[in-house]
C-alpha cells in the first residue's frame, strides 16, 4: 500500500516523497541473462550485461550486486520492486524504461539515458553520475540522497513529491518540467538553465542568494550597488 506524503494538500508545505521500503529474501544465485524475457526473485552478483539486448525484459523482486550493463539493451524494461548496489555502466541505455518500487545505491554511470521513463517509488541513493538524461520522464515518489550528478536534464519531466538531498548538481535542464512538491533544499546548485522551470519547487534561503543573480538576469533587472 502507497504511503501518504508528509505534508497535506494546502498545507502550504512540500510534501515529501512518500517510499515504501523494497524488501527482498530467498532470492536465487543467477547469471546474467542472455537474451529478453521476464526474471523473478533471482541475484545476479558480479555479473556482466554488457552489450545484451534485453529490450523490453522484465525483472521482478531481483537484486543486483556490483554488475556491468554498459550498453545493455533496455529499451521499454520493467524494474519492479528490485534493488542494485554498485551498478556500474560508462553508458547506461533505459529509455522507455520502469522503475517503481526500486532502490539504485552506490551507481556509478557515465552517460545515462532514461528519457520517457516512468518512476514510482524510487530511491537513488549515493553514487556519481556524469550525464543523467530524464527527458519527458514522469517521476513520482523520487529520493536521490548524497548524488554527485554533473548534468541532469529534466526537459519536459513532470515530477510529484521528489527530493534532493545532500547532493550536487552541475547543469540542471528545466526546460518544459512541471513541478509538484520538489523539494532541491540542501543541494548545491551550480547552474540551471529555464528558470521558470523552478516553479512548484522548494529551495533554502542560501540557494535564492547564489540564484539572485541569475532571477536578476532572467527578468532583465539592473543591479548597481
């Protein structure tokens, strides 16, 4: 059962993502799969998924330990309640892709391409990622906590109840997304572009010093001391 948000409708305060915990036992010990199809309650531990096409597979209560999926076919992949611990991919393919009831810890991704992905329930936690692209994405639910991500592009995302916390951010795209309840407080923002993008989102009162100058610049103000 989906867990209701902190806050309550009208509240005036950002309700936080509401995550159910992802639980998994008596999962069995497998290789990596070697062609599509749908994987329930298995392990996969030091395994390499480099180069298969799983387009459109389906994963099912699985647990990742330390794999490779650089250039891993998962256009269109289900990731239902599953967890992954040390992913890691110079080039992570997903577009199309779900997420829901899914915990990402430790990742470690070069470029990522997530565009048209559907996420519920997801938690990114620690990890680096160099160029994470969300485009048209439909985020629900969403925690990243302790991310160093160099560029993220939420062009056209439509995001309910997402947080960043403790992270860094080096290029933030905000160009058509659709805020509710985004909460990027105790984040370090180093550049954003489409500021009105920020609208429906909550930042802290060190974030609206380092954004005034560009506040300023977007709505063709002067400053002169």
């Amino acid at each position: 059962m989906r867990k209701t948000g902190s806050g309550k409708a009208g509240s005036g305060k950002t309700r936080a993502p509401a995550l159910d915990p992802v639980s998994l036992h008596g999962l069995e010990e497998a290789s990596a799969p070697e062609e599509a199809g749908t994987f329930e309650g298995l392990h996969f531990d030091g395994q390499s998924f480099d180069g298969t096409d799983l387009q459109g597979s389906t994963f099912l209560e699985c647990e990742f330990s330390s794999v490779t999926m650089t250039d891993t076919g998962l256009r269109g992949a289900r990731f239902l309640e599953c967890r992954s611990a040390g992913l890691y991919a110079p080039v992570f393919r997903a577009p199309r892709a779900t997420f829901r009831d899914v915990v990402l810890e430790g990742s470690r991704l070069g470029s990522a391409e997530l565009y048209d992905n559907g996420w519920n329930n997801v938690h990114v936690d620690g990890g680096k990622l160099d160029y994470v692209n969300l485009r048209s994405s439909r985020l629900t639910d969403v925690l990243f906590t302790g991310c160093t991500i160099e560029e993220l592009d939420l062009d056209g995302v439509h995001a309910t109840r997402m947080a960043f916390r403790d992270c860094r951010i080096g290029a933030l795209n905000l160009s058509g997304a659709v805020f509710q309840d985004v909460d990027l407080r105790s984040t370090e923002l180093r550049s954003i572009t489409h500021l009105p993008g920020l609208q429906g989102a909550t930042i802290d009162d060190g974030q609206l010093m380092l954004l005034a100058p560009l506040l300023a610049a977007n709505l063709g103000l002067r400053v002169e001391g």
